[in-house]
C-alpha cells in the first residue's frame, strides 16, 4: 500500500490524534521495512526536539526513518529536505475523531495552545475548533512542502495489518526517553480470526 514512499528517507506522519497516525506510520514501516520507526506521538511539539531525538540515537540515517508526530502539525512546513522527506497527513470523519478521542478523554490542552486556541472547557467543542484550525493550517502548510500525500483512515482498511475493531489486541510499549518527548516501539501487534500476525521490532540503541 504503501511502497511509492521507498525513496523517501524520512517520513513524517501528522495530522489530528485518533485519525489513524499511529497504525499508518505502523503499515508505512512493515511495507517500506524501514529499520527504524520514532515514535514522538503528540508529546513531540517543537522542531528542536525533533533534532535532539535524531541526535540521541544511533541511528543508520542511508536508510528509511519513520516519524510518528501528529504534536509536530502546526510546524511541519518547517521541516526542510524537499527532496528527501515526504509528509503524510491523515484524515478521518469529523464526527469518528471526535468520539474517538471523547470516549478516551484524549486531553488537547497542548495541541490547542500549539494552534493558539483558548479552550471553551467542553471537550467536544474544543476538538471541533482544533479539527478546523488545522485543516486551515494544513491547506497554506501544502504549499510550502514539496512532497505531501493525505491518507484517510477508511483507506487503511485493505492494509494486511488492519485490525477490525472488535478483534483488536494491540501492545504498544512506551519509553520516555527525555522530558516532553517519548520513543516508541511496538513490541507486538497482534491479530486473530484463525490465527496471529505479530510484527516484532526491536527497540534502536541509545548512545552512552
């Protein structure tokens, strides 16, 4: 699904939270086998911090590296390697983010001040507002990236490593490597119906 992105030696996965980011930068890895998958989630904010994780590890930077940082969307234009790095953005229904992150209690505090919004203290009025402010954002963010996709959320569903909902058994395994930023690495993802599907990834050294 996602082979056109083999080029690219880094790929930076944004958007809303609960839009898919995190089992798209997933899928993006398992069919480019990418060696290497940061997983900054929303604790990811600056472009600072974006260069200090790279700088942290060792890393094999002649091969693919996956970004997951859907806290990165409001300053993803920024990021400059035109010819090298692609941007996926993902989309999902309106209404499907919203629930989604109601039901999980997702707190937007931190992407709401990234975008300059003071919040109205509802939660499900304030993720609409966020959802419009970056869809604005991202349409004038397009102009300046030279390689951008938008993926949605329904279209994953194909992809091997698509779980429906009520066979879902995901393992995700965070490790905060420093303050406001974590790395993650799945140690399992798993799918049932006759079987398992498990994708083993072994966690990057870090430098002494």
């Amino acid at each position: 699904m996602f082979e056109y992105l083999k080029d690219y030696k880094r790929i930076f996965v944004t958007g809303m939270p609960r839009t898919g980011t995190t089992i798209c930068a997933r899928m993006i890895q398992y069919d480019i086998e990418a060696s290497y998958c940061i997983w900054a989630g929303g604790y990811l904010s600056r472009i600072t911090e974006l260069e200090e994780l790279m700088k942290s590890y060792s890393i094999d930077f002649s091969y693919p590296i996956i970004f997951h940082c859907p806290g990165l969307s409001h300053l993803i234009h920024k990021i400059k390697d035109e010819d090298e790095f692609a941007v996926i953005w993902m989309k999902r229904d309106r209404g499907e983010v919203v629930n989604s992150a109601a039901k999980m209690e997702w707190d937007p505090r931190k992407q709401l001040e990234a975008y300059n919004i003071l919040s109205t203290h509802d939660l499900r009025i304030d993720l609409n507002i966020l959802i419009t402010e970056k869809d604005t954002l991202w349409e004038e963010q397009k102009k300046e990236i030279k390689n951008w996709f938008e993926v949605d959320y329904e279209n994953l569903k194909p992809h091997r490593l698509w779980i429906d909902k009520e066979k879902r058994n995901w393992r995700i395994h965070r490790r905060i490597t420093s303050p406001g930023m974590s790395a993650v690495m799945p140690d399992i993802l798993s799918a049932s119906e006759g079987g398992s599907l498990e994708l083993l990834l072994k966690e990057f050294p870090k430098d002494e």
